[in-house]
C-alpha cells in the first residue's frame, strides 16, 4: 500500500489516480519494486523507490521518477 501510495503522490496524481493502475513485485530482499503501471505515469523502470522498517510491522516507502 504504502509504496503505491508514494509512487503516486510523487507523480502528482494522488491516490485518486487509482490504486488498481500500479502492480509491484518483490525484489530478493522483500522490498516493493513497481512492475507495470498505467502509461500516465510512465515506465515502471523510470521509477525508483527505497522501502524501509521503521519499526517492525511498519513500512515507509518514498519514490521517485528517474530524469
């Protein structure tokens, strides 16, 4: 949840833009790493994120769009 929450509010569209238009796969460590979205946004490759703990159970996620 959190890491589509950040793709989208770093694009600018909000989480009304829809959740559903972003699918994330897990990378060998278990972090979220985004595998296709709707074409408004980009490519999936064009997006990095750094997902981390801040305390067990509990996910942050920030993104950003790769010039």
């Amino acid at each position: 949840w959190c890491a589509k929450e950040a793709v989208l509010k770093a694009h600018g569209r909000g989480l009304a833009f829809g959740l559903a238009k972003l699918r994330f796969v897990l990378d060998e460590h278990d972090l979220p790493q985004l595998a296709a979205c709707d074409p408004a946004l980009g490519a999936a490759e064009d997006w990095g994120l750094h997902a981390w703990a801040s305390e067990p159970g509990y996910w942050a996620t920030v993104a950003c769009k790769r010039s």
